[in-house]
C-alpha cells in the first residue's frame, strides 16, 4: 500500500485547549459537509459552480479539518502527556489487524 505523508505546522498564536480545539474540528467538519452537500445538491438549490471549483472548496475544507486535527495532536501532546508516535504506531497496527494495510 502506497502512503503518503502530508506535515501539518503547529498553529503561532494560538492557546488551544482540548475543549476549544474539539469545537473547531467539529466546526471545520460541518463546513466539509455543508460544501460536498453543495457539490451533491442536497439543500435542493441549483449550483452554479463548476465542478472542479467545488472539488477545490471541498480540498480546502478538508485541510482544514486536518489542520484542526493535527493541533487537537499537539494538544494532547503538550497538555497531556501523551506520546503520539506511540500513538500513531499503535494506529498502524490496528489498520495491519483490521486488513487496511500492510506493511
């Protein structure tokens, strides 16, 4: 299976907790589905955009989400303790057992 790395920087200027960060993915993952509902026509509205200008929003709203995730990391991180290679690792396996992947 091809992996492919995407490196995410630790946000300047932020003080983010476990709440406050929490609320954001959830907001950035509604903007996601509010975007692909646009793309899909779900509301009933006609669309007016291109298709490959809704792709676009859609790839930036999912970056977004990952964005928030990766600083919902740094988080866990830094406030708490937590060892996310060691995490990360563990997630590797769990998707080698399930047969997602294999390394």
């Amino acid at each position: 299976m091809e992996a492919k790395t995407l490196s995410l920087p630790r946000l300047n200027q932020l003080n983010p907790t476990l709440e406050s960060t929490a609320l954001k993915l959830m907001e950035e993952a509604g903007e996601l589905a509010q975007v692909i509902g646009k793309y899909r026509g779900l509301s009933g509205e006609i669309i007016s955009i291109d298709p490959d200008t809704i792709v676009q929003e859609i790839a930036k709203e999912l970056l977004d989400v990952a964005q928030t995730a990766v600083t919902m990391m740094f988080v866990m991180e830094e406030q708490f303790g937590v060892n996310i290679e060691s995490v990360l690792e563990e997630h590797w396996a769990k998707l080698e057992r399930k047969g997602y992947l294999s390394r």
